[in-house]
C-alpha cells in the first residue's frame, strides 16, 4: 500500500522548514510528501528546493495562485497528482511526534477515516523554537500548552476509542487521513467554501453520509501547532451556510470538487480502482 502526506501551508517558511525536518526524523516515511501551496511567495518555493535533493522519500510541490484563502482547492489539487491508497494530512504549521506517520498507517481500517488533535506552542515560545530548530518535545518540554496530549500510548488509544459515524467537535483537518477512494466517492473538498473554517468537517460530513466511520486517534499521532495569530473569519457564515446545507440534505457529494482535475488524468484508472476496493 502506497501513503501520501499532504502538507498545506501558505507563506510561513519558517515554520514549514521545522515541520520538513519532522518528517525526515519519522520512525516509517510514506511513500511520498506532497506540499499543497496555497500561493505561497518564492520564498517557500526556495525553502522546498532546498530539501528536496536530500530528502528520504520524493518531495512534491504543488502550488496555485494566491487568490485569497483557497485551502479545498489547493487540497483537492495536489490529492489529483498523487496515485496513492491512503492520505494522511497536516498542516504547515504542525510539527509532528516521530511515530506521526507510523500511528496512522498502523490504525487504518476499511471505511474508516482517522483523526488526531494537537499539542499547543505557545506565543512566548516561538523565539527560541526558531532559533534551536527544535522538533522534538518530551513530556515536561517548555512552551507546551494542554500537555497531557503530548503522552504517546498508542495501545492505550486503540484499547479507548473505537471507530463511529459521529462528527467529532476536535476534528482538526491538521491531522486527518483517509483512503483516497473514500475522497473520491464525496468528490473531495468542496471548493464553495472559500475563506477559513468549515471546509474540513463539511467533507467529513459527506463522508459519514456516504457511508465511512471515523476513529479517533489518542495517545498516538501526535503533532504540535506552532502558535500565530487567528486567521479572518469573514467568510465564515457562507461556510456555516453550506455546511448546514450539507447537514440537512444529507449529501455526499458536492459539485465543485476534485473530479474537475481528474478529468486531465486517466479517468478510467480512478474507476477502476474505485471497482477494485469496494471487492475489498
């Protein structure tokens, strides 16, 4: 089985390079990383460059104009480019536990999408985290905020939580992952949802409608948001507004997703694997 890890960030290179030397420092690498750029400057096209001739496993970049925050575009268009089984996601922003990838992989199950929550660093901290380039914390590390995330037990996480068809309020898109032919059913993110919030819990809403579970990862999977300031919420209530939609009518699909960037692909092969693992 082939993994994909898509990494979303727009113009903060200096976190992004913390979160690269998380990944090279995993236990298990996926297959390959994707970077999913939301109109980020050169500056963060330079920073990729330069890991990517070391890096363990291939380093894609996939990058769109800057059109305002257009995360479920830049999503759906860098899972369009990869032939991988299973996407795991996470932000830009996100430094991840060396068992990140390994946890994961380990508590796939079929028609089951898996998610995590995240660890606090603190604003105070951020000085001292860029200048050390640090990207491991143990449990009493400085900076941390709602420590008890940060204890890595993933036995004990498999014993407590089991998979449902319930949203989870802690879904965080941050540190999600799924089977691409799960994405594909619901046709991936829905790209009406401009501006920030909502656009990962609406895609997990259809997922649940279409039929897939979730199951949350505790104890495991650990990753550590690097503080900053909020994002705009102005478009927040289109994105209520379309989410609520979802809720109501119980859809599974939306009309302006990922297919619009298959059709460049071989529309054939995407069927056929979707054929193939409904077999499974």
């Amino acid at each position: 089985m082939e993994s994909t890890l898509i990494i979303t960030t727009y113009n903060w290179p200096e976190a992004l390079e913390l979160v690269l030397e998380s990944v090279k420092n995993q236990a298990e690498l996926p297959t390959e990383v994707i970077i999913a750029d939301d109109g980020s400057t050169n500056e963060t096209r330079q920073l990729i460059e330069s890991f990517q001739n070391s890096f363990p496993v291939p380093l894609k970049h996939i990058w769109h104009n800057d059109k305002g925050f257009r995360r479920s575009a830049i999503l759906n268009l860098a899972i369009s480019k990869t032939d991988s089984d299973y996407i795991i996601q996470l932000d830009g922003d996100c430094i991840i536990h060396k068992n990140f990838v390994r946890d994961h992989l380990n508590s796939i199950e079929k028609g089951t999408y898996l998610f995590g929550s995240r660890v606090n660093l603190q604003e105070p901290y951020l000085n001292h985290l860029f200048k050390k380039k640090i990207i491991t914390f143990s449990y009493l590390a400085k900076g941390i905020k709602k420590r008890n995330r940060n204890i890595h037990l993933p036995l004990l996480g498999s014993m407590l939580y089991k998979r449902n068809n319930k949203l989870s309020g802690k879904l965080r898109g941050c540190n999600l992952s799924y089977w691409k032919v799960d994405f594909l059913k619901v046709n991936g993110y829905n790209e009406d949802m401009t501006g920030w919030g909502r656009e990962d819990s609406e895609f997990i809403i259809r997922m649940l409608n279409n039929g897939v579970q979730g199951k949350r990862l505790k104890y495991k999977a650990i990753v550590y948001h690097i503080w900053h300031k909020e994002k705009s919420k102005e478009n927040l209530s289109v994105n209520n507004n379309i989410q609520e939609s979802t809720l109501k009518n119980k859809l599974s699909w939306c009309e302006n997703g990922i297919d619009k960037y298959l059709v460049e692909r071989d529309d054939n092969r995407v069927f056929r694997e979707m054929k193939f693992f409904d077999l499974l």
